[in-house]
C-alpha cells in the first residue's frame, strides 16, 4: 500500500533547523524547504509531489511530527502546492557534507548536514554536550546518592546516560535515551537477591557440613557468576540499545545469551591452548557478534574484520612486551662488569619502571588505536560504512592529558574527561557512502533492565564501540 503526505502546520520552535531537516527527509534544497515551511506556517498545505509505501510514510510521519510539524495521510492526491518539485522518499541520496563541520559547542548552534552536495568527508557524528553541564549533573546526582544511602544511583545514573545520549546526533539529529531509573533499580534488586540466595545456600551448607564447605561453596558460586558474565553483557547491551532512539526508530540488540557464552568459553579456552595466538580471531570474533546482533529498526549492522588482519599488530605488541619484560635478565650479558643480582637490583631500581613501562604504554596506546581504526572500518550499515581516523599519537595525548586531569583534581574533572572522549570520538568517525535510510522501519524489542542491573553490580560499562 502507500499514499501521500500532507503537512498542514508548523508548532516547532525553530523554523531554520526545521527547514534543513524537512530537506534532508525530502531531498530538496534548503531554499525550497524554506519557502515550504513559510507558507505551510501561513496556514497552507503541502503534500509530497508522489506516493510512498506504509512504512516510509511510517518513518516519515513519526519524524516530522517530532520536528512539530502536523502530518497526514492521504490516497489520493490533493490540489496543493507542489514547491518542492520532484520531492520522493522512494530512495536516499549519497550521504555527504558540507564544508562546515557540525560544531562541538551548543546545541543551539546543530543542523542537519545538506546530504546533497558532495564532500570528502562523509557524514559525521556530533557531539554538544560540555564538562560543565555534565559536572554539574554528576555533582548533584553525588550528594543525593551519599543523601539516599545510594539508592538514588541508578537515576543519577539515567539522568548522565540521558544527557550524554542527547548530546550526541548523527546527520544533525539527537539521539534519545528512553530508560528510567526504576529500570535500573528493579534489575539491581533482582540481581541483589540473586546473589543473596547464592550466599544463604553457601550458608546453609556450611552449617551442615563445616565452614570448609562453605567456603568452597561461596568460590564455587563467585567463578559461577564469572562464567555467566557474557550472559549479564547481553543483557546489558539488549537493554542500553532498546532504550536508545534516533529520528524516533529505536535501536535493539538480538543476540543470544547461549551464543555469547560459547563465543567467550571457546575463545578464551582456544587462546589459553594456543599460547595467546588465537587471541586476534577471538577479538574479531567478539566484534562481529556484538555489531552484527546490533539493530536500528528492521536493520542490521555488518561486521566483516578477519582475525588474520590484525595478526601481524597482536604479535608485534607481544613482542614489545617480551624483550621489555627479557631486558633486566639480558643486563649481565649486556653490562659484562656487574653481576647478575647487582644488574637486576639496579635496573630494576633505576630504569625498570621510568623506562620499561613507558614503550609499553606507548605501544598499548598505538595497537588500541590501530584495533579501533580496523574495526570502525569493518563496520558497515545500510550501504554505508564506518571510518575512524584517529591516530595512536592523538589516542596516546588524548589518554595523557585526561589521566594528569584526573589525577590533579582528585578525579573531579571526570566529567570533563567523559566528555573530552565523546567528542574525540564524534570528531574522528564519520560514515562514508550511499547510506540507505529509507527503507527502515520500527521493530521494537522488548528487554528488560536485569541485565544492567547485573552489570552495575559488576561495576562493567559495556563499550564495544557502537
């Protein structure tokens, strides 16, 4: 089926950023959207110059009501002003930019990039947010915590999610973040009494059969619950993308909790046996089920990154590390006049920690930014894909400035220091390609928030990138 769409007024606040969304929806010049949005304003109608199918119609209508426009639908054409051309939502254009970057600063200051001329760059990913405005939520969100006995942690918690979400867009519109406090609690409260009922049956059976047994009971349930973590990390991850929303479409997660746990057992179990080399593939193989398990609405996310691309960096990181680690025992071959335990003792007094840590780090740092450049790359959506162009110098700065920060304010900066990480991200992704948006449509998943509560317990953020 399809039918027409017709806007019939304007309640929004900003007419200007309205005008270049209504372009980038439509595929027409920010001028005609301008003249559109003006006579509609008026009290005039317009209607899309061709029909479109229920579920674009769908995307369309629920976006543009955001925007505070009035939509309708309509199956047949009307007498109206057709402005606008050869408007049609029947295919996306060529996701481009203009020359202007999408500013870092205010919120005020965010428009949707004209995706129709073309750009070098792609389409990027923004970020507003400011270390003022989230220290200041942080700040609160610590008194009322210590106030409530730490109860109030899991809105306080909400409330920085929600924030941070908001302040972050892709092609000039906000992300949302839906979940609530009494999510987060209500998992952490079944979590909480998960683990109380692990500790009275090792209780239990400690007073039958000797603390002894108790005792192996209570490490018998803790290497339980660490075997189930890939199980909690589904459950976290299910519940953070079904509560994230963009242009109204919601994200989900539909990985399988008995997919995560093979995933992690055979891939620890496969590197312990093959001395660590099969550690690449492992990591590609957990890319590629988090990211292809990942949904914005009836689409998925495409991984292709192979574990024999990043061989190469794995093995040359491990060297490093090897000859740093070999460095003080190769002293007395090295340094013929002292002895062994006079060469140790000295090196490791002297030079050890100054010199041997430092390339370590810095190498870290290098193999991390090459890892998060190949994956971004490895990562495709709707015809478009990912670029990171971080370098390991900027990564290595970047992680530099904010440890001194953290540790010269007794961590008080930490929101400044979120933030700087938001937008170093947001400045160095961007999607290049033709991204096809029109095609997607809203299907919801349902999920609930035990699995985040369970990672709170854990004190785990679940960062994959995404």
């Amino acid at each position: 089926m399809s039918c027409f769409l017709t806007l019939s007024d304007f309640a929004g606040d900003d007419q200007a950023v309205a005008a270049k969304k209504l372009a980038l929806m439509f595929r027409m010049a920010p001028g005609q959207a301008s003249v559109i949005l003006e006579k509609i304003s008026k009290g005039q109608i317009w209607q899309t110059p061709k029909e479109v199918s229920d579920q674009q119609a769908a995307v369309a209508e629920n976006y543009l009501t955001g925007i505070g426009f009035q939509v309708e639908r309509s199956g047949q054409q009307q007498a109206v002003d057709l402005t606008a051309g050869i408007a049609t939502l029947e295919e996306e254009p060529p996701f481009e930019e203009t020359d202007t970057e999408t500013s870092f600063e205010s919120a005020d200051e965010v428009s949707a990039p004209d995706i129709t001329q073309p750009s070098h760059k792609g389409l990027t990913v923004g970020f507003h947010g400011t270390g003022g405005g989230l220290f200041k939520i942080m700040f609160i969100n610590w008194i009322l915590t210590i106030f409530t006995l730490g109860i109030y942690y899991f809105w306080g918690k909400t409330k920085v999610r929600r924030y941070l979400w908001e302040q972050s867009s892709f092609a000039g519109d906000r992300f949302y973040y839906h979940g609530t406090g009494g999510e987060l609690f209500k998992g952490a409260v079944i979590f909480g009494l998960i683990l109380t009922l692990f500790k009275a049956s090792a209780y239990a059976l400690g007073q039958v059969w000797g603390l002894e047994v108790q005792l192996y009971a209570e490490i018998g349930t803790s290497y339980l619950i660490l075997f189930l973590l890939p199980v909690i990390m589904v459950g976290a991850f299910r519940y953070r993308l079904s509560r994230t929303a963009w242009r109204g479409i919601r994200l989900s997660f539909r990985g399988k909790r008995k997919s995560a746990l093979w995933l992690y057992i055979k891939g620890y179990l496969l590197t312990i046996l093959t001395l660590g080399l099969y550690w690449p593939y492992f990591t590609v193989q957990k890319q590629k089920f988090w990211k292809s398990k990942a949904y914005f609405g009836n689409q998925a996310f495409e991984y292709d990154g192979a574990g024999k691309d990043i061989l190469k960096a794995f093995l040359l990181i491990n060297l490093l590390f090897v000859a740093s680690m070999a460095l003080p025992f190769a002293l007395p071959i090295l340094m013929p006049g002292l002895s062994e335990g006079q060469a140790n003792a000295e090196f490791a007094l002297k030079w050890f920690l100054p010199v041997i840590w430092i390339p370590l780090i810095i190498g870290y740092m290098y193999y991390s930014a090459y890892l998060d450049r190949y994956n971004w790359s490895k990562t495709q959506f709707a015809g478009g894909t990912f670029k990171y162009d971080a370098t390991g110098g900027q990564w290595l700065l970047l992680n530099i400035t904010n440890l001194l920060l953290l540790a010269f304010t007794a961590f008080l900066a930490l929101p400044f220091v979120i933030i700087r990480y938001r937008k170093f991200l947001a400045k160095h992704l961007t999607v290049h390609g033709n991204m096809q948006l029109s095609q997607i449509v809203q299907e919801a998943q349902k999920s609930s928030a035990l699995g985040e509560g369970a990672a709170d317990g854990f004190d785990m953020d679940i960062d994959i990138g995404l």
